[in-house]
C-alpha cells in the first residue's frame, strides 16, 4: 500500500486517481519518513463510490485494530519484519487550493467524480457557473420636477440599452453524481453547440418513478446536468455558493428566478 500512493494525502490521491484498491500498513519507524520494514498489511477493494471522509474514518478503526494485534508480536520482538523495495515508491503532492476549481472542459464525468471522491473532506470541488445579465434592460427618465411638459407629441422617455453580458461566480458542489448515460464527441458537440464556448448547465426533474440511473445512487429529485467535454455527464444535486448556504440543485434553481446557468 505505502508504493501506490506516498505522502501525506494517500486516502485524497488514492480516490482522486480511481485505485480498486487501498489499505493500511503497519511498520516500525526509522529515520528516514515512512522507510522502515513493514509490520502488517491490510488491503480493501474500493467499489468507486468511497469518499474521502468516510473512507479515512474507515481506515483509521481498520488500522487501530491491525495496531493493537501486533502489539504482542511488536513488544516480543518476534515480529516478523519485511522490508520495502524503494524502487516502487511513488509520490502524491499535498492538494492545492486551485485543484479544487474543476474544468468540465477538460476532464471527462468520471474525473470530476473521483476529485469529489477524494476532495470531499477538503477542500471540496467548486466550478465557476455564470449567467446572462443585463441584457436590453431599459431605463425611462421622465421630464425634470417643475419642467413643463413637452409637446411634441412623441413618446420622450429615454431608453438606453446595455449589451448582453455575463457574470460569474463560485459554487461549490456538494453531492455529485455520475450519470450513466452515453458519451461521445458528437453528444458533447450537440450540447455545446448553441451556446459556442460556454456549456449549458440543464436543469433536470426526474419522474421518481423512473429513477435516473446514476452512480452512487439513483436520481429521484432534481439535478443541473453538465456535460463534460467527451460528452460524459455529471449531476450536481447539492451546491452552495460562495456567499451563500447550502441548497438543492431545487432551490438553487428557483432562488434564481430559473435563469439558465453555463459554464
């Protein structure tokens, strides 16, 4: 287990890389970190719906017990001690605040579900959605207090009109899905191409009847739908933004006047 992944984020990396596997190791402490011969092995296979948070919680009863069973063996000196083969070591780099900010446009549904696998704890994922705003909004200004009234007989209110534009903002996805649906250049081209550069984000409504499949679970209540680059696709049912509380993907969606949402 110490090869796979080596550092201080194991359990992160671990998810975010999608491994089948993990575990813990128990081994007696040198020098050098993590270098001295190992006591005891336990490995888990992974289902690919882990968390980090729950996992790591998981990891440290595991490895509490393996510790108190060797105990005897340890203080006995009768421990049967294996040495590592360095040459398979691997390194995992501590996160980055910027790794947090996930680019649909470069990573297929499947990577964005395991950086919030292994993100989960912290520091979370967040995307930067953005929305048109002020687009041909009109503002009247009537004749001045005391002025007479004009005469001209044509309407003299001044309308002055803003070019459409967009505005963004950070949200931080709290509870992600992987939707099992079809992917495909062509699907990805078909979702973008209405909007050129910027990815639609759908706001969908299942039937609870007819539960969308969807990886950890089955989506029964409603979710905004991105379409990553390959044409793979995400459900984001939780989020909250920066300034802002936690909601549903329902809530999001009628606090903001069901305005459509892009990425």
């Amino acid at each position: 287990m110490l090869y796979l992944v080596y550092y201080t984020v194991l359990c992160y990396r671990c998810l975010e890389d999608g491994h089948k596997e993990t575990g813990v190791t128990i081994l007696k402490t040198v020098l050098k970190m993590d270098a001295g011969p190992v006591v005891a092995v336990q490995n888990i296979q992974l289902d690919g719906t882990e968390t980090a948070d729950i996992l790591t919680n998981n990891l440290f009863k595991m490895g509490t017990q393996m510790f108190l069973d060797s105990c005897a063996d340890i203080f006995r000196d009768t421990a049967v001690l294996k040495p590592q083969d360095e040459s398979r070591v691997t390194f995992a780099p501590k996160i980055s605040p910027e790794e947090s900010i996930v680019d649909f446009g470069a990573l297929t549904a499947q990577q964005v579900f395991n950086r919030f696998r292994g993100f989960s704890e912290k520091p979370g994922i967040k995307a930067v959605f953005s929305r048109e705003a002020g687009a041909q909004k009109k503002s009247k200004c009537g004749p001045a207090r005391g002025s007479a009234p004009h005469t001209t007989g044509k309407d003299d209110s001044l309308e002055s009109l803003v070019a459409p534009e967009y505005v963004q903002f950070e949200v931080k996805l709290n509870a992600v899905g992987l939707l099992l649906t079809g992917n495909g250049a062509a699907e990805a081209s078909s979702a973008n191409s209405s909007e050129g550069d910027r990815i639609p984000v759908r706001y969908v409504v299942p039937n609870p009847q007819t539960p969308h499949p969807a990886i950890p679970e089955p989506l029964t209540s409603p979710y905004f739908e991105v379409t990553c680059f390959d044409g793979s696709k995400l459900a984001v049912t939780v989020l909250q933004p920066s300034t802002r509380r936690t909601m549903t993907a329902k809530e999001f969606h009628n606090g903001n006047r069901k305005e459509p949402f892009f990425l």
